[in-house]
C-alpha cells in the first residue's frame, strides 16, 4: 500500500500528530502490539479504499498514519518501498525464519488433527499482522 500511495504522489512523511490516538492507546497499555497491529491493519485498508477509488486526499493523512506506525513498530525498514525487490535484509529473513517455524508447527498441528492448536497458532499470526494462506503447496505468509 505504501508503495502504490508513494507512485500516486503521497508523501510517506510525516509528524507525531499522524500517529493515531487509539494506536497510541493500545501500544500505551503494557505495549500491546496484538491491538496495535489491528490499528495498523484497519488503517490500511481505509488507506487502500480510498488508493483504489482514486481519492488521494482521503487517502493522503492514512497513508502518513500508516507509515508512522509502521516506523514505531519497526516494520518501515523490513518494507521494499522501491520495487526493487531487495527490502528486508537481515530483519525480513530472520522474521521469514520464525513465521516458518510457526507454520512448521502448525502443520505438524494440522497433522496431528489438533484443530486447537492450529487455530491458535494462525489466530497468534493473525494478531501480529501475519495473514496466512493455505494451498496445495504448504501455507504462505504476508503482512
């Protein structure tokens, strides 16, 4: 989304005042990032509502809060925010490292049919931002 919001000409910048104040909220409580990650999650898709409808005014102030709390939780820096391909680094593969693991479990879980245990452990992944697609070949991950 920021990718697609920096082609149409928004500006990633932005100030303290960008950062909403129920994700302040939440990441003020015991630093609750399970209820930060849904703040970011909602944002983001008002941003991308209003990308997709070709408003860039109601998109512009989203797209800065999304990018502030993506900078606050640390996730700016794993992003490919030049289409090159080469986002990430260390960060991104040792992220890529303990998703796998999650999943291995999960599967293993899956196996076992412990329906439980692998609810649980997609619910885990969905609370931090993971999403997870199960398909023929094993389950893939994004943010």
């Amino acid at each position: 989304m920021l990718v697609a919001a920096r082609a149409a000409g928004l500006s990633l910048d932005w100030q303290p005042e960008d950062v909403p104040e129920n994700f302040t909220r939440v990441m003020d409580e015991d630093l609750n990032v399970p209820q930060g990650l849904a703040v970011l999650h909602e944002t983001v898709r008002a941003a991308n509502g209003a990308l997709a409808a070709g408003h860039l005014d109601d998109a512009a102030a989203p797209v800065r809060a999304v990018a502030a709390m993506s900078e606050v939780l640390g996730l700016l820096q794993l992003m490919n925010l030049d289409g090159t391909g080469t986002g990430g680094g260390a960060e991104h593969q040792a992220l890529d490292s303990l998703v796998h693991q999650l999943l291995d479990q999960r599967a293993q879980a899956r196996a076992d049919k412990n329906w439980a245990l692998a609810d649980q452990i997609r619910d885990q992944l969905a609370d931090a931002g993971v999403v997870v697609k199960d398909g023929a070949q094993g389950s893939a991950w994004s943010v």
